[in-house]
C-alpha cells in the first residue's frame, strides 16, 4: 500500500469521524455513548511477522518536516537502542515509545529490537548509563498523545496502528519491511 | 535532571583463612544527568562506599560535560571511564547492570587493588565512522594518568607529570549481527610508582556478544611495563570469558579469568598468578532488583600456591 493512499484513507476516517461528532453534538438528546465493555474471553494480542490480511498494521511516524522517507529495521533499531543518535540533517533522534504492557510497545521491542520489555528497559537504561544516549525515550499512553508529540518535536519517531495515523505526522516506509506488511509490521491476535 | 541510584547488600563466606563471613553494603551510587542543551548534557556518578575500616567516603566517580553535535563526534571533558576493552565502559558503578555479581579482577577498581587505568580525567571523544553495515567506530582518550603505590590513584585535582595519558581504539558493531562487538584498543603513559616511572603499553582486545537472552564476553588485555632508563619489559596477561543464558528470570553464568604477572615487573611483580571460575545464577525477582548467587574458586600462585573457596549473595537493585 503507497503512503499516499493510507494518508487519503486516515483522512477519510478523521473526516467521517468528526461528521459523526457533528451529528452527535447537534442531537437534543447527544450524550456520548457508554464504552462497550470489553468481552470477557477477549484473547491477548501478540506479536508476529506480517502473514494475514486480517493483521493489524504498524506504522512508524515521524515530525512532517523531517526529510527521511525510508529507514531500514536495522535504522529503526539503532534508533530505539540508543546507537544513532542524529538525523542524516543533524537533528537529534527522540524515540517516542508506548507505555509497557501496550501490545504496539511489544510488537516493536520483539520484532525490531529482538529482545523483550526487560532486556530493552535494562539495555537502554545501560545506554544511558554508559553516556550513549543522552536521554530515555519518552513514554507515552495513547496513540494521540505520540503523534501529538511528534507534531510539536521536529526529531522525533514513534510507531502507531496504521488506522490511527492522522496528518499531523508522516509515515516513514521501511525499506526492508516483511513481505506482505502494509508497512513494518504487524500484531495478530492470538 | 534526572536522578537514579543503584546500589546493593551482600553476604560472602570462604574458606580463606582468618576471613569472617560478613555482610556488607556495596557502593551507594547516585547517577544524575541533566540535559543542558540539544547537543550538551551532564553525566555525573557519585558514590558513597565504605572501606575495610567500614569508614564512609564519597567519590565523585564520574563528571563528563558531554557535547554531542552528531552520531560522527561526540566529546565529553571531565572524569570518566577509560575505553580500555569492553568491560570498563559497559559496566560502571552499579552491580545492578551486571549479569554476575562483580567486575572480573582484571577491571577491579583502582582502590580495589586494580591494575589497570578504571579511570581518567581529561577529554574523551568518540564517534561512528561512515563504513556502511560494518558499524566502525573510534574512540580517543587524553587525560592524567594513573599513579601506583598510592591510595589515590585516580589523579583528579594534581596531575604529577606532563606527560598525558593516550587511549585511541576502534570498535566495530556490525549491522547484520545485532548485539555483536569486537574491538581493540591501545593506551599508553608513563605512570609513577614507589620504585620510578615506567613505560606504559597497554593493548585490549574483545570480542562480546550480548543480545538480551544470550551474553557472551571475551576480553584480553596485555599490561607492557618498561622502567625509563632500562631496556627490559614485563607483560602482565589479564584473560577473562563469560558465558550466561536467560530463562525467563533466571541468568545462570560462567566465568573464568587469569591474570599473569612477572615476578619482574616493576608495578605488579607481587601480584603472581591469578585464576579461577566462577559460577553464578542471576534471578532478576523484581524488573529493578536481583538477587545474585555465586560461588568461586580464586586460585593464587606467589610461590606458593593458595586456593580460596568463596560463596556470596547478593541483592542488587536501582532506584
């Protein structure tokens, strides 16, 4: 999939969805819906290579004016792991990651990284500890808040579903990203 | 500013003579950093430990003004940890990061009767080289040397020569093998001792392997001493390899170290023959604290031929 048709359909969703809103507000009777809870067998989400057409797509974002259109997984790990540090224009790498236990965060650290949640906190607190990086990721909890944050810091990358990117941000294609993958990678239910 | 502190409790009993068992506190380490600009940040590490006398000190282990314009220069001025091998700017003062319970006898401490220069006070730069999936990087080191035969080695106010310290070296990471280092570095000064100055050599060589779940460390490192004004060199041989594996919590190790000094040699003549295995398991029961379990065997040739069986615990954790 080309990235200017996921950014035409994230723009259809954003605009379906604030006609929705609009709608809603308008009723007499608006209030927002209560949250459907969740079902009570609802099965782990688990991270694995790209395979089925039902898998939920990855994206790494980075800030609009950032020139890089493609990076490597082999790019995005040095990035998470502290060992490069700079865009190729000399502007300072921010790793924006997902709270731990989210199932983005997983998908990331396992198929990226290679290593689980504990490694990758204790490799990179080593990274900072040994001056490689000069400061932890930021943690963020919501999709919102990661792309809200990459809009406002020109240097910084993080990842969300695809179905979530809005146009505050830009997709960055990896060039070396599984066969079949939208982009990147993908979570699967179990 | 960011503050973090690493610190630990442990228990030792051995067979060594006169030696209680004794639980003891490990060095209280305080690591801060502060972000001053984009491209110029703190790294700061100050220590409270306590002596064999149980006396309290604070150190100041490390203090690097770090300026960091590109992944190709990074500089920092200030104290730090020498890039002499792997082992020394992997690990600094918390056990906590450690896989086994403490730093092999090659890379003991300077007031841990260590041999090598731990530290140095002076400017250390370092950087990626353009070498494509190699991952070539360089490291170059200016700074006071180290003295010998005096409690305080680490010369951090009053350097006693002109003459400066040297460590340049190379590193290589390469891409296609995440987790893979080898590299080689050489040092050289012309430290002080009780009996004269000497010509200092010292060359290091690794080959590690660390991915999360598998570590292996391998590291050699050759100590050349010459007296000024004399034409005989000692070579002091200091060996270690290390070997753990993860299983969920658990990280059972081995390792096993020699260390070799010439009974000639000017700084570590007294020091003999030194080796020994040591075999641990690392149980990380909490993701910020572990509780390490070792036992080993330190085999000591000075004429005589001592071996010493030791069992320690330990907690180790960060805060």
């Amino acid at each position: 999939m080309s990235a200017s048709s996921t950014h035409a359909r994230g723009a259809v969703n954003v605009l379906c969805t604030a006609v929705l809103l609009l709608l809603v507000s308008l009723s007499p009777q608006a209030a927002p819906p209560a949250p459907l809870p969740p079902p009570p067998s609802a099965p782990p989400l688990q991270a694995s290579p790209a395979r089925d057409h039902d898998a939920i797509p990855l994206v790494f974002v980075v800030n609009r004016k950032n020139p890089v259109a493609t990076l490597s997984v082999a790019d995005v790990r040095m990035m998470l792991l502290g060992e490069r540090s700079h865009w190729p224009d000399g502007a300072r790498v921010t790793v924006v990651m997902r709270d731990p236990d989210e199932p983005e965060r997983d998908a990331v650290i396992r198929l990226v990284c290679k290593m689980d949640d504990r490694s990758y906190t204790r490799m990179v607190l080593r990274a900072v500890f040994t001056a490689e990086l000069q400061s932890a990721p930021k943690l963020l909890g919501t999709p919102a808040g990661v792309m809200r944050f990459i809009y406002n810091v020109p240097g910084a990358i993080g990842y969300v579903r695809a179905s979530e990117v809005d146009d505050s941000v830009k997709i960055v294609r990896l060039s070396d990203a599984p066969a079949g993958a939208a982009f990147g990678f993908t979570l699967q239910m179990r | 500013m960011q503050l973090r502190g690493f610190a630990d409790v442990q228990f030792r009993a051995s067979n060594e003579r006169d030696v209680p068992s004794t639980f003891s506190i490990g060095q209280m380490d305080f690591f801060i950093t502060s972000r001053l600009a984009s491209d110029l940040a703190l790294v700061s590490e100050v220590v409270f430990e306590a002596d064999d006398q149980n006396h309290y000190s604070l150190d100041v282990e490390r203090l690097l003004l770090q300026f960091s314009p590109s992944d190709y220069f990074d500089i920092g001025v200030g104290r730090y940890h020498t890039g002499i091998g792997f082992y020394n700017n992997a690990y600094h003062h918390g056990a906590w990061f450690q896989t086994a319970l403490g730093r092999p006898r090659l890379f003991a401490f300077e007031d841990d009767e260590g041999i090598l220069p731990v530290h140095g006070v002076g400017i250390t730069a370092r950087g990626r080289i353009p070498s494509g999936k190699l991952g070539l990087r360089w490291i170059a080191e200016v700074g006071n040397g180290r003295r010998y035969g005096d409690p305080e080695a680490v010369q951090v106010v009053v350097d006693d020569s002109n003459y400066k310290a040297v460590n340049v070296g190379f590193l290589l990471r390469p891409e296609r093998v995440p987790g893979l280092q080898s590299g080689l570095s050489v040092y050289h000064d012309k430290p002080a001792s009780p009996s004269g100055r000497v010509n200092q050599s010292i060359i290091a060589a690794h080959v590690v392997y660390q991915n999360g779940v598998f570590e292996q460390l391998n590291e050699v490192v050759f100590i050349r001493n010459t007296p000024i004004g004399e034409a005989a060199t000692s070579t002091t041989t200091g060996i270690y390899t290390q070997l753990s594996r993860r299983f969920g919590r658990l990280s059972p190790y081995v390792r096993y170290e020699h260390l070799d000094a010439p009974q000639d040699d000017r700084l570590f003549g007294t020091l003999g023959r030194i080796s020994g295995p040591s075999i641990g398991v690392r149980y990380d029961f909490r993701d910020l604290a572990a509780l390490k379990v070792q036992w080993d065997r330190v085999t000591t040739r000075r004429g005589a031929t001592v071996a010493v069986d030791g069992f320690t615990a330990q907690v180790a954790f960060t805060f």
